[in-house]
C-alpha cells in the first residue's frame, strides 16, 4: 500500500487540471494551485517518513 502513495499527489494534480481545462483557464493561471498540491503532499510524506523511522526498533 505505501508503493502506492506516489498515486495521490498525481491523481491530485490530474484532478486539478481537469477543473482548470473545464473552466477555460491556463496552466500558468493555474501554477500556484498545482504548487499547494506538491507542497501539501510533501508534507505528508515527511510525516510519514518521520513516522516510519520514530516506531522503527
């Protein structure tokens, strides 16, 4: 299951590309939305990593 994690953030992204194509707007207008993904995904995965590693014995 965590193999699959990589899924989210793209599947995120396709989504968010998906709304910007349906309402007739760019990509470049679109960039800061496609960063708050990344960003909120990283933050995710050092949570996880720091999760992994604090009950790891």
């Amino acid at each position: 299951m965590v193999k699959l994690l990589f899924l989210i953030p793209l599947l995120m992204c396709v989504i968010w590309y998906l709304y910007l194509r349906q309402n007739n707007w760019t990509l470049a207008q679109g960039k800061k939305g496609f960063l708050y993904i990344i960003s909120f995904n990283l933050v995710i995965a050092l949570v996880l990593t720091i999760l992994v590693f604090a009950t790891r014995q």
